[in-house]
C-alpha cells in the first residue's frame, strides 16, 4: 500500500494495465502488431504525446515490446510480450464483461439517477 510518498509497486502495475489508454492499447495489440501511427489510428481520440506516454509505461514494465528497425524512415512496431498477452486476455476479459452487461448497468444509472432526483 502507500507509505505516505510511495505507492505499492502492485497498484501501479493496475494503474498501468487499467488506464483508460493502457486497456485499449492491450487490447488492440492482442490481434497483432502496429506500428504508432496504425495503432494511434486503431484506438481513436488519443494524442501522439498520451499514447507515446502510454506505450513507454507498457513498454517498462515488460509488456510491450518496441521493435524499432535501423532503416529510413524508421520503423517501429509494437507487439505484446508474452507478460503483455496474459494481461490484455485478462483485460479483453472484462471490456467483454462490460459489453455484454451494459443494460444491466444502464439500468442501475438510471434507478440510481432517479432515486437522487
């Protein structure tokens, strides 16, 4: 847990896995590999600058791998490591959740919204 500065190496993985970017990037590299622009493309709404930020995390912490190819112009393509793949099925596993009980959670919204009105 937090020690005041610090946070538990475990939650910051979560917080790396979960984020709103992080999970659409394990996600979307689960089919296969992209380059930065593809990806970019592939997930929508997102800044170069946030899914530079978002990859190096993943990248850092052993998920993602960043195969760049000595040529002109440069190529790099991302892919998941074998650690990254576990974590996106883990993932892809809830966003299926999430799909299939939207209505349930739409209607608990709405129960809840108008209870407070």
């Amino acid at each position: 847990m937090a020690d005041g500065n610090t946070m538990c190496p475990q939650r910051v993985a979560m917080e790396h896995v979960t984020s709103r970017w992080g999970t659409l990037v394990l996600i979307a590299l689960l089919d296969r590999s992209y380059r930065f622009s593809e990806l970019r493309r592939e997930i929508g709404k997102v800044s170069e600058k946030m899914l530079t930020q978002t990859l190096q995390t993943l990248e850092r912490d052993g998920l993602v791998h960043r195969d760049a190819k000595p040529v002109i112009p440069p190529h790099v393509d991302y892919s998941l490591t074998d650690l990254g793949r576990e974590a996106a099925e883990q993932v892809r596993g809830l966003a299926q959740w999430t799909e299939r009980r939207m209505a349930a959670i739409q209607t608990a919204r709405e129960k809840y919204d108008a209870a407070k009105a």
